[in-house]
C-alpha cells in the first residue's frame, strides 16, 4: 500500500523544518507529547499554486486523495455565544456540520466559519489550516477513519507545505475528540 511519503521527492521530520512552519504549529511540534514520536511527523515542500487539495492529487496522484485529511474551522452558536472548533475529516468526504458538530458542540446552528476569522484566530494561511497548533480552547472534532489510517497527508498552517502525520498522532491532539460520522460522502 502506498503512503503519502511516496508521492514526494523530499520528504523531512518535521522536527527538522520548524522554521518553515507558522510559529503556532512549530510550537506544538517543539512541545510535542504522546504515544506517537515526533519523528514520524514529516514535512514536505508544496507550491502554493496546487496547495488545495484537488489540484495537489491531480498533480501527485488520484491514490493520494484517499489519504489526505483537510480541517476547516467551524462556528457554531447557541445563546449569543460562539465556539469555533476544527474539524479534520478525509479529502473525499465532507464535514457534516448540521449534524455531527452541531450536536457535539450543542450548539443551535453550525457553519463554516468566516475565513477572516478562521485565518486571524488560527493564525494559519487560508488553505492550509492544521489540527496541529491550533488555540488551546477551539474543540478539535476528529473523524474516526481518518484516526484509523496510518498516515494522512494535512496542511501545515501555510500554502507552501504540508505535513505527514499518522492518524493514530491526530486522535490525540489536545482537545481531540473523534467521532465517527463527521465526515460524509
């Protein structure tokens, strides 16, 4: 079977390139804790042009979409209050907002959140939003295949790369709940 490593050249630890990484997920990386060591963390270069997933698969190979993982930022709302949480589900499936997270967060309506807000809050790039290093209090609602794959391809808080982390990693990332069903064909 082949991993995400296989579709590139130059394939690094993370650990390795924190100077390549926005400063909250090199953070993270240099804290790093869990069952999963940071060395199986990787990092590789990608141009910002083909950085949303389609174009990357379409560039790298249609195999690669089965195990590439995208988060996006959601806001949901009760009472006047808002919570914005990030959600991480598979690349060929989507985030079942009005559902899963609505219900998860108890919230009475769910969206996507505003990018300005997603990108200031996250202090991330539009398009490459990562579960690793995001704010603390943001609920982190994981989906349960992609826990379940050995390594998925995710962004790394900007356009120029990504990072290769094993799914096992992203279930136990602080605030991670996983779930299954969040991610709907």
């Amino acid at each position: 079977m082949r991993v995400p490593m296989d579709a590139f050249d130059d394939v690094r630890p993370a650990a390795e390139c924190l100077d390549l990484l926005v400063e909250p997920v090199a953070a993270a990386i240099r804290g790093w804790s869990g069952s999963v060591p940071v060395g199986e963390l990787r990092y590789v270069e990608t141009d910002p042009a083909i950085a949303d997933t389609a174009l990357l698969v379409e560039h790298h190979g249609a195999w690669l979409l089965e195990q590439s993982a995208n988060c996006v930022v959601v806001a949901g709302k009760r009472g006047g209050e808002t919570t914005l949480a990030a959600c991480v589900v598979l690349s060929h499936t989507r985030v079942d907002v009005n559902g899963v997270v609505r219900r998860q967060l108890g919230a009475r309506k769910a969206s996507f959140a505003p990018m300005d807000k997603a990108v200031g809050d996250s202090a991330m790039e539009y398009g490459g939003i990562t579960p690793i290093g995001l704010p603390a209090d943001w609920p982190l609602l994981v989906d349960a295949a992609v826990a379940d794959i050995p390594y998925a391809l995710i962004g790394s808080g900007s356009r120029r790369g990504k990072l290769i982390v094993p799914g096992k990693a992203l279930a136990e990332l602080p605030g991670a709940t996983v779930l299954d069903g969040l991610g709907i064909a």
